[in-house]
C-alpha cells in the first residue's frame, strides 16, 4: 500500500488568531521592533496566489496547485477529478467544463523547489539549483521559453499556455516574482531579468510583439538597465518594484494610479495613453527589508517594523485612510482615490513578513492581519464594517486600516490574490478564504456561500469562516 504524507487544508475568509495566546509587551524594548532582514526565497512551506487558482510549495520542495486549469495553471499533465469550475455547482451561468480542481495537485516533473510565484494565469518556480521553471498562460510570453513548440497554441480562445512546467533558459536566479503576464528574476549577480508583458514600460528592452494582444513583449528574460545590487523584486499586474540591499526601493512601469511611487506628472506616456516610468525610479522616503505589489499598489516593510503603502486606493488597499489624490478610472464622475507617496498602514506594528499582494502582514507574534477589500470576504472578519467606493460602483465592505484575521491562528506565511488569501499555519495547516467560483480556496461550501461580485447585481461562491480539507502528497 502506498503511504503518502498529508497536508491538511482550511478554507477560511478569516484567519483568526488562537484565544489563549497573550501578545508581549514591547513598550520597553525597542530592539525587538527591528527583526532581522526578511529571507528570500522565504523558509518552507510556502504559499502563493493567482488569480482563481492557488499553489503551496511542501516542506520536500514539490509543489501543489488547485482551482481553475483552463490555462494550464495548475501544471498537472492529465485530467485528475477535474469538474465545472462553474455551471450548476458553482451556481454560475458561464462553464469551462473539464477546466477545475477542488483538490490540490501535484505539478508535474517538479521537484526541489525552494520559491513559488504566481501571476493572474500562470506560475513560475525557482529549484534550489538556481533554474527557473514557468507553466500556464503564455499569451504575453510570461512562461519565458521563447517560440518553443511544447506550448501549446491554443488552451482556450487563442491564448497560448503550457500545461506542464518548462525551463527558463539563459538564468540562475536567486529569487523570482510574478504578476499580471510578467515574470521577473533576481540573478545571481544582483541584477534583475523579466520576461512577459512589456506594454507599460516593465522591460524598456523588449524586442517582441505578442500576437494576441500586438503589444509589446519578451520572450525569454531580458536584462533591466539601472538596477543593481537587488535581493529581491515584487511584480504587479503593469508595474515592477525592487529592493536593493542598502534598503532602497526603486519601482518602473505603470504610474496611472502612482503605484511606482513617483509623481504621476512626471511619468511618460505609453499604450492607450498610460502613464508610465521607462527607468527605475527610487521611491523616496522608504527604506525597506521587504516590498511586495498588488495589482496597482505596492507597500514596503521597514526596519521598524511599520509597512508603507502607496498606488490606488479605491479598495481600502493603502490601509491608511482615505488616499487624498485622484487619478482617472473608467468611470469619468467617479475617480479613483490615489497618492503617489507612500503612506503608513494604520494598525500595524511589530510587522515580520509582508504577505505577497500587498493587503495582508504577519507580525512577530505570528498573528495575521489584512485591510482592504471585502467583496469577497477576503478580509476573514465575517463582514468589513467600513465602506469603499471600488471600481467606481456602489460602497461595497472594506477596511482602511489593518484588522487582525480572526481564525487562522499563528501563521508562517501567507498570500493574497486580492480576491482570495491563504496561509501557512505553523502546524503545516494550510488555510484559504475569499473568492471561490474556480475552486481557489477549495470545494463549494454546502450550503454554497455567496458574495457580492462587480457588478454588484450578481453574487458568485465565496469562503466566509474557516474549513477544514486535506490532500496527499504522494511519496
């Protein structure tokens, strides 16, 4: 009989900290404000995010995927117990049969894994021996393998992928980011290579035209100019930011909504108009041991423990407030609240680790603590009490200041898709919460929880309080 070693998993819109456990007095001891650097790659196990779909790297370095498949995200070559991710069990009108799994997989041909990076459709792994391997979505060149003929033309509606994971070529890294349909490297040397979308000024070198979307993009990894000495880089969905070991923060790409952290009058113009910074730019102010970037925001975690914000605001996802500038939306009377300076998140101290995605951190006791939107039940508090104009449309629930999540007891690590989280506990347990119509935080609940979703005429499956369920790792 074949014996394999279980990891037990909980589905959770909060994660709450254990009743029993006393939080420390540091009033007198300021020492304790400053932890040591934050390690890159972070210890194992370790947990990421997409967009619809969800990864834990285990503790023997193989790497677990579940929720959508329909690009191949989750890496697995053959079917598993693949289902409707939506349609009559997610309660949903639009299907992709065959193209979900509820339960985790393990990705195919991978092993010794030692980081996990997940972009809105695809994910890329960094092994212990340096290489960098990519899998899923590839329509901006994101998996960084060039015109090979194992990805596969067409997954769903002309957009290119690869099911299985393939070998960047070219690079040794130390550490990998991912987000949006940009993949990026810190390289042994300290300096950085991305590959993937380069419309908005991510990879000023970028060579290639990308068929599907005829913007500009890279196929394999190419070089950034102006940036050195790097021990770690974060991606959001249009812009990059990276942290040199002197603590400085230098950001590119996309500046509409300030993300980069300069002012967005002094950024360029580049597709549809778009505001961005063609050069690495300092982000003053901030001297950081971590960065981390959400889809238009990014925040730092500094020496003392406290986080900064800065970008778009329309969610909550600063944690500081109500962000006092405007920057357009879509919707011309209804502008998005924006600063391009960084600004402190309310509620934070003591601060340990940045969960990637910017809206969640984990202090030195363990507990986890999240702000921003709630539409999802990402926040894990059972409801937000505040409200937040996102998207231009009605007040939906978020938090603008940081709020401790109430089940999921000490964590190690944790990560945040912006519409679903999960973490680590310290016990192995996994836990996961929000946004569910493509399985990312596991099977429909029943009786079926259901969200707010933009439009706010329409609600779609969601994970609200914790839940328990576990997967084998074969051996």
């Amino acid at each position: 009989m074949t014996v394999g070693r279980r990891i037990h998993f909980g589905l959770a819109v909060g994660l709450v900290v254990a009743a029993d456990c006393q939080r420390r007095d540091h009033s007198s001891d300021r020492s304790a404000l400053i932890a040591p650097p934050v390690e890159m790659p972070e210890p194992l196990p370790q947990i990421a995010t997409g967009v619809g779909f969800s990864c834990l790297l285990s503790r023997d370095g193989r790497v677990l995927c579940w929720g959508d498949n329909a690009l191949g995200q989750l890496g697995a070559s053959g079917r598993g117990k693949s289902e409707n991710c939506t349609g009559e069990a997610y309660q949903q009108e639009v299907e992709f049969p065959g193209r979900c799994d509820a339960e985790p997989r393990v990705v195919t041909g991978l092993d010794q894994v030692r980081q996990l990076a997940l972009g809105h459709s695809h994910a890329c792994a960094l092994r212990r021996d340096g290489s960098v391997w990519c899998w899923g979505s590839n329509w901006q060149g994101q998996v960084g393998v060039g015109k090979d003929a194992r990805v596969t033309a067409a997954c769903r509606d002309d957009v290119a992928c690869a099911r299985t994971p393939l070998l960047v070529p070219g690079i040794r890294a130390r550490s990998i980011a991912a987000g949006g349909a940009t993949s990026c490297a810190v390289l042994e040397s300290g300096q950085v290579a991305c590959w993937g979308d380069a419309g908005f000024a991510q990879i000023a070198k970028a060579t290639d035209r990308c068929t599907v979307s005829n913007l500009p993009c890279a196929l394999t990894p190419v070089p950034i100019d102006g940036v050195a000495g790097v021990s770690q880089v974060a991606v959001g969905v249009w812009h990059v930011c990276a942290l040199q070991r002197d603590g400085r923060v230098l950001c590119w790409g996309g500046n509409k909504h300030g993300q980069v952290g300069v002012s967005r009058k002094s950024s360029a113009r580049c597709f549809h108009d778009y505001s961005c910074v063609h050069e690495p730019a300092t982000v003053p102010g901030v001297r950081a041991r971590q960065v981390v970037t959400g889809a238009f925001h990014s925040c730092a975690l500094e020496a003392d423990g406290h986080v900064k914000c800065w970008g778009r605001d329309d969610g909550g996802q600063l944690g500081a407030g109500t962000a006092d500038e405007q920057c357009a939306s879509p919707f011309p009377d209804m502008p998005y609240p924006c600063t391009s300076t960084p600004r402190s998140v309310q509620g934070l101290t003591r601060v340990t680790r940045l969960a990637a995605g910017g809206t969640c951190a984990i202090n030195d006791d363990g507990h986890l603590l999240c702000w921003g939107s709630d539409v999802f039940g990402q926040l894990g508090v059972g409801g937000a009490a505040g409200r937040c104009r996102i998207n231009g449309g009605e007040e939906l629930p978020c938090s603008r200041a940081a709020v401790t999540v109430a089940d999921a007891g000490l964590v190690t690590a944790a990560a945040s898709s912006g519409l679903h989280v999960c973490a680590v506990r310290r016990d192995d347990g996994l836990l996961c919460w929000g946004a569910n119509d493509r399985a990312e935080s596991g099977p429909p609940s029943k009786p079926m929880d259901l969200c707010v979703h933009i439009p706010p005429d329409q609600k779609g499956p969601c994970v609200r309080r914790p839940r328990e369920l576990s997967a084998v790792v074969p051996p």
